[in-house]
C-alpha cells in the first residue's frame, strides 16, 4: 500500500504544524500597527527577509509540482525550474531597489506613489486579487494531497485544515508572523532537501523487479472506487510504481550500481532503461476508467527536452510558441509578484532589499538544482503514485523511511503554509489598504486597518479552500503557470514603464494593467488546456491557437500603456486623480 498513516508521522507532522501555529500566536503583539501588520515595521533584517524570499517563493509548485513532473515527464520538468529561478533576475537587477523607495505596503502604493490615483488603485487591487487567487489554488490542491497519505483524511479536509491553519497565521501576526514562518520553511526546505539528495547519491540506482502490469482506477456511478476491480476505502491504493528496468551494459548482471556522484549519476541513468507511466481515461456505464501503463524509454530520451512540452519536437509552430509563451511568463512573471514585491516593505532601505535579493537567489537557486534529483530519484525509486504526479518528492523520502517521509512531508505542509500567508498577506492589503480606504474613501485608523485585514484574510481564505477542492486533479506546477502569466501580463509592464519612462501617464497604468488581466485571463480561460480539464470539453474546440498567454499579452500590456500615455496629458504628480 502507497499510504499507511502512522503513529510517528502524524505525530512529527503535528509538531511542526502546532509549532508554526504557535509562534504566529506568539509573535502577534507586534503586529498591531498598521505598519506592523503589514510590512514587519520594516524592521526585518536583509539576511532573514531573504531566507525569507526563498521560503515565500519556494512553494508547492515548486517542491511537490517540479519533482513530480520531472519524475513522471523527465528533464521537462527541470524547465520549471529553469524558468522560475532565471526571473530573479529581473527582481535583482529591475525591481530591487526601486520598488523600496516606491511603496508602503502594497504593490498599489509603488505603482500610484507619483499620481494619487483612485483608478490605478482600483485596477491594481483587482489586479493583485486575481494574481493572488490564481497562485492559491495550486497550493491548496498540493496541501490536500499531502494530508491523505499523512492523516488518511479525504483531500478536501486536507484543503480545509491548511486554510484554517494559514487563516490563523495571517489574522494572529500578519507580516511579522508570516515572515518567520517563510523563514524556517525556506531554511528547512533547502536543509532537508540537501539531505535527501544525498540520501540519493549514496543509495545509488537499483534495477526494480515490481510489477509492470496496467493498473486500473475506477470510479462507478455511484462514487465507489475500485482499484484493479477490488473496492478501496481510500482513492490512492494502486501500487507504488517507478521502475529502473536495466542498468548500462558496463555493470553486467549487477542490479545496483552503489553510491554515486552527482555527475555520475546522471552519466548511469542518461544510459538505463527506465519504465515511466501514463494514464488514459474512458467513461462507459459501469463508470470512468484510468488505466495506467507502463512503458519502457530510455534515459537518453527521458534526459533531454522535449518529453512533456511537446513544441520543442514536434516541428509544429503552436506547440512553440505555447512553450516560448509560458517560459517568457516564468521569466517575467516573478518581479510581477505582488506576494512576492511586498516583501520589499520589509526591510529598512534599498540597500538591505537588494542584499536580500541576492540571498534569496542563492537559497532559491541551490533548492532549483536539488530538484532535479528528487525527481529523477523519486522516478526510480519504486514508490510513485500514478494518480498523483503532486507527491513524488513524499513518497521517495518515505522509500527511505516513515520519519523521514513524516518530516518532508510536514516540510511540505509548511511550504504551503508559507506560500499561502503571503498570498493572504498580499490579497488582504490589497482589500483593506487599497480598496476599502483608498479608492471608497472610507477613513480607517491603525486598529480598523488591522481589522479590516484581517477579516479580508479571512474571506480569501475561505475562497482558497473552495478553489483548492475543485482543481484537485491538477499538477500544481501547472497551475502556477497560469499565475505567472497574469501577473506578468498585468503588472510587469506598468512596472517597468513607470521606473524607466518619464512620459507614463496615470491613464497608461490603468489601461496597461486593466487589459494585461483581462487579456491574459480570458486567454486562459478560452485555451485548449481548459477546455480539456476544467469544462471537460474537446482541445480542439478552444478558440486561441496556444494554451499559455503570455507571448502575446505580455508585449500587449507595453503596447497599450506606450500608446494610452502618448494619447493623454501628463499631470503634475501627486495630484489626486
């Protein structure tokens, strides 16, 4: 069986959690103050705030979505990382500094510092919102996949126990609490991570003599599963797959090559046989069928792009420009963040925001090149779910043992819990700042400020569960693609032209985000990718030629706020608008 909750990993599990609990509880005197709620009094030291960054940016997408699609697609998947590590460059050369001198406590305060504009705040709280919901969801559906094999819960109680948790967090401390939360998660992550990587190299590859026969997943009309035709109480009781089928013809009739190094190891395996898995869905009157098949490939075929994103082999011009789309989306899209630019507001000056940048790119960067062997690890290891692409890196700590499968799992948890603050954190200020006290005018001192926050952290949490239960069946890597592209396509632009072109008017801010949000979103919602796994319709009915909008909405967001901001009068900053 994949998943066996015991004694040791509930209670291991349940230690980490109450302890990030806790110290939110304990930390929350000192977020009081508006400033303190929202951006730490900017007292946070550089060195933290950039742990910090690490520990906010490294989410579910990244530790559970990437080591799953690299152990099921392959080098792919390191493409994830690729792209999410290389837009820090655009934060520490672009973004760093500047955005410190701009704001206050919201990405709205940066983008409006120069006009006093009720309508850039309005379409860049709205904006922030969206981003925020989009990046929630991927992390929610990554929470609820952890709390069934943990706990032997249902998914959706493992949504609903992250959100009550995270909700905690926010109301109780805000930013203060959310920053050491993302503290300790980033150092641990990467800590542990380390650990497991070298767990890896020192176990070695080992040819897996499990079963290669199809598996079947069922579900009959009336919600009962069957697995192989046998009922199951829970969904996730097919057999842990993830096999290497023959080493190189270098080791004869060994079945174990022993330790390695990091080179070697990816010299062994690029010259092994490996047997990946894919599921087919059919629906007939007894219910709706996956079966799962294994196939044998090479690990020269596994190692090099092109297994998942199919544009880098497949000649045809769409399937380029979707990947060119979506890795211009992940480059562009980190400085676009608003939970991630708000971090900024943390700290004293624009010197400590870029010293913190830096550690931040070397957490993030080292964790980005451990992924790529917890994927490969965890795609021979004999412990994969078919079902779930999501808990990959999980299932291959626990190939090692319960604790340590307890541990990185509740290191797993505390990513989300991480994360999802600080998409709280943002989407609140962007609520109670923004929109309740700046665009309807509704004058609030520090304490209502407070309060107003934390009442929206409450709704957004509310809102985070609803999503993370309907999108269950997602990668949470893929998901986080979409966020990244409407972040990039609303936010970007606005941003850069405001710190690099004296001629940028309120009107081209407003009009830049407004279309880059709607464009992008309504791109998503008409591509092939969402009309397959959302409405369940036919790719071939979606009506935009890719599935990732960024190519086109990204350079459109520039377009409109160039030609707007030409077409209208400058005003003297500072005057209300």
């Amino acid at each position: 069986m994949l998943y066996e909750s015991s004694p040791v990993a509930i209670s291991i599990f349940a230690s980490f959690v109450l302890a990030v609990v806790g110290l939110s509880f304990w930390l929350g005197r000192k977020g009081q103050s508006a400033k303190g709620y929202y951006a730490a009094h900017g007292e946070i030291h550089w060195f933290i705030n950039g742990i910090a960054f690490a520990g906010d940016y490294l989410s579910a997408a990244s530790f559970l979505g990437i080591c799953g699609m690299i152990a099921f697609h392959g080098f792919d998947g390191f493409l994830y990382s690729i792209g999410f590590l290389a837009g820090w460059i655009v934060a520490l050369f672009v973004i760093a500094e500047p955005i410190k001198s701009l704001g206050k406590f919201t990405f709205a305060d940066a983008l409006d510092a120069k006009y006093n504009s009720r309508g850039i705040k309005l379409s860049v709280a709205i904006s922030t919102l969206v981003v925020s919901i989009f990046y929630l969801i991927p992390q929610m559906v990554g929470a609820g996949d952890l709390i069934v094999p943990l706990l032997g819960l249902p998914h959706a109680v493992g949504v609903i126990l992250v959100g009550i948790a995270v909700t905690l967090i926010v109301v109780t401390a805000g930013m203060v609490s959310t920053t050491w939360v993302q503290f300790i998660k980033g150092s641990l992550l990467v800590f542990f991570c380390g650990v497991l990587t070298s767990m890896i190299l020192a176990r070695g590859l080992t040819v897996n003599t499990g079963s290669l026969e199809p598996q079947t997943r069922s579900v009959t009309p009336e919600g009962r599963v069957l697995v192989d035709g046998e009922p199951q109480t829970r969904d996730h009781d097919l057999r842990p797959v993830g096999t290497l089928a023959a080493l190189p013809a270098r080791y004869g009739d060994a079945t174990t090559t022993g330790p390695l190094g990091p080179l070697e190891y990816l010299s062994v395996l690029e010259d092994s046989r490996i047997v990946t898995w894919s599921g087919k869905k059919s629906t007939d009157a007894s219910g709706t069928h996956t079966v799962y098949t294994p196939t044998e490939r090479a690990g020269t075929d596994l190692l090099k792009p092109g297994g998942y994103f199919k544009g880098l082999t497949t000649g045809k011009l769409a399937d380029k420009l979707d990947f060119a789309s979506l890795m211009l989306a992940l480059f562009c899209g980190t400085a676009s963040l608003p939970h991630i630019l708000i971090r900024y507001y943390t700290v004293k000056d624009a010197a400590a925001a870029r010293k913190s940048t830096v550690v931040g790119i070397a957490a993030i960067g080292a964790f980005y090149v451990l992924t790529l062997f917890l994927g490969l690890g965890a795609m021979t290891s004999g412990a994969l779910d078919p079902t779930s692409t999501n808990m990959a890196a999980p299932l291959l700590a626990k190939s090692f043992s319960e604790t340590l499968f307890a541990v990185i799992s509740a290191i797993a948890f505390t990513t989300v819990l991480g994360t999802v603050s600080g998409l709280i954190m943002a989407g609140s200020g962007a609520v109670a700042h923004d929109l309740v006290e700046n665009v309807l005018g509704i004058p609030m001192d520090d304490a209502e400020k407070v309060r107003c926050g934390k009442i929206a952290a409450v709704g957004l949490g509310i809102v985070a569960m609803a999503l993370g239960i309907l999108f269950r069946s997602f990668n949470v890597s893929f998901l986080v693609g979409w966020a990244f592209n409407i972040a990039a396509s609303a936010n970007l632009p606005a941003l850069v032209m405001l710190l690099f072109w004296p001629r940028t008017t309120k009107e081209g801010i407003i009009s830049a985000v407004t279309v880059g949000m709607l464009a992008s979103l309504t791109w998503i919602l008409l591509s092939a990718d969402t009309f397959e796994k959302v409405y369940g319709l036919s790719r071939d009915a979606s009506p935009v030629p890719f599935s990732q909008p960024g190519l086109v909405t990204i350079p459109l967001g520039f377009i409109v706020l160039i030609v707007v901001s030409l077409l209208t009068k400058a005003e003297p900053k500072g005057k209300p608008a």
